[in-house]
C-alpha cells in the first residue's frame, strides 16, 4: 500500500475521509451542519479511472477547469455531476450547455447572452454561479465585486438562465502567509456580497469557494460548496488530461 507520507496520500476512500473530517471539524467550531457543505472533486489533470474512484468513494460532484477534459471525462464516468469551475470562452459555451454542468465561472454579460441563447435553442435553463474576483487579482478571473450584482440582476432575467450563487478564488497567500488566514477576508466580502443578492433574489443562495489549502476558512465563511483538487486527487499532473488518440 502506499506509505502516508502526507495529508493526501492513501486511497481514494482514505482521501475522502481525510477531507470529510477537515469540513467536519471546521462545521463544528462555527455550530454549521457537515450536510450543508457540498465537496466537488476537482479532477484536473488526472484521468477517468483517478475521477470514477473519488466518485465511487462518495463524491459525485466533479469539477473541472477546461471544456473540453470535462466533456472528454463525461463519456468515461458514470454517476457524476458536473461542474465547470475554470474561464469559459463564448465559442465553447454550446458545449457545456445541455449537458448537466453548473457552469461556476459567469464573469461577464456577453457570457450570459451566449449561455442563455444557447440554452434556449436547447430548450433548457442553464444554470450558473457568478464568479467574484473580490481578491482583484489580476491572475485570476470574476468580475469586479462592484459589479458582482448588477451581473447577477442582468443574468438572471435572461430566459434560460439561472443564477444560483456566487463563486471566488482568492489571490495566492505569500510564501509565510497562512493560506486560511489570507484567504479568509476574500471568502467574507464574497459572503456580504452572496447576502446582499439573496436579500433581493432568493434563488441566490450558493457560495462556491475553498480549496484544499484554504477550507477551513471557506466553511467558517458559509461556503456551500467547496471545490478540492489535491486533496482528493494528489498532484496534478503536468497538463490536462487527454484521451489517447483523439479530442474525445
Ligand atoms: C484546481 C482548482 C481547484 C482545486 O485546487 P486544490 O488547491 O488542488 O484543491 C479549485 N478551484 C478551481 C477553480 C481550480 O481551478
């Protein structure tokens, strides 16, 4: 078997264990339930059979960061449900749209034209959460936080789409910074910003943020959904995954 050398080695049931029990503890000290908390596995990088095992272990939620892999990964797994928590590019929109995934990343108006037209030629409601730089981090997307609700008013009465929430990645911490400490006055003014929308629509309930060097501080903040890469999966590889011998 393999040695436990580190926080996320040993098998994928372990991995789930090891996680469950950070968002356990981290519910508790905030009177939260563990239940209200959603784990999405993050599968960059790492192929079908890495994917199927960490749904197989208890976590259907599967994220992924580029269209394409997610797409490529939907045929090869079973029992998942899908999210894509990386950029979207307008041209890709028709292939995320009637295929069950929650797009996390709507960051921008010309986005949801696209999403909601294509919805609608697929006759379904597309579902999204607005993505929130509130780190104002020039490396990473999201609108501006001051533009956050005006986004989530314009997507929301758009025809076919459904905004659920919001979502954020906060900037890298410095190399002697804490990750949960640096983390944690981004994941509060995404929490603010996620009250004010649901003061005004109450289908706006979800807060996507948190990550595996950061979920302490997403659960203290009221995440919902928490999205782990590493600390489900290990390191990532070097690319994305491929399927041998084609695009799909
Ligand atoms: C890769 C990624 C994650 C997971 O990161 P870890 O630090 O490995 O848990 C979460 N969210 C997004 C948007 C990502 O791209």
């Amino acid at each position: 078997m393999t040695p436990t050398t580190s926080a996320h080695a040993g098998t994928p049931v372990e991995r789930v264990a090891t996680a469950r029990a950070r968002i356990e503890a981290a519910c508790e000290r905030v009177g939260r339930r563990a239940s209200s908390v959603v784990i999405i596995g993050v599968g960059k990088t790492h192929g079908p059979e890495a994917v199927q095992a960490i749904v197989d272990a208890g976590v259907p939620d599967i994220g992924e960061n580029r269209v394409d892999e997610l797409r490529a990964k939907q045929g090869r797994v079973s029992g998942a449900h899908w999210h894509l928590v990386g950029r979207l590019q307008r041209n890709k929109a028709r292939d995320v749209v009637g295929h069950h995934v929650l797009v996390h990343s709507l960051d921008r108006r010309s986005l949801a034209d696209v999403l909601s037209r294509r919805a609608q030629d697929a006759d379904v409601v597309q579902r999204a959460l607005v993505q929130v730089n509130v780190g104002e981090d020039p490396a990473k997307g999201g609108c501006e936080a001051d533009e956050a609700l005006e986004l989530v008013a314009y997507a929301r009465e758009l025809p076919h789409l459904s905004v659920e929430g919001l979502m954020t990645i906060p900037p890298l911490p410095g190399p002697s910074d804490d990750a949960n400490d640096a983390a944690q006055p981004h994941f509060a003014a995404l929490r603010r910003l996620r009250d004010e929308a649901r003061g005004r629509w109450p289908e706006v309930v979800h807060l996507s943020m948190g990550m595996t060097a950061d979920v302490e501080a997403a659960v203290s903040e009221g995440a919902t959904m928490v999205r782990l890469g590493t600390a489900l999966f290990g390191p990532r590889g070097s690319g994305p995954w491929r399927p041998a011998g084609g695009n799909r």
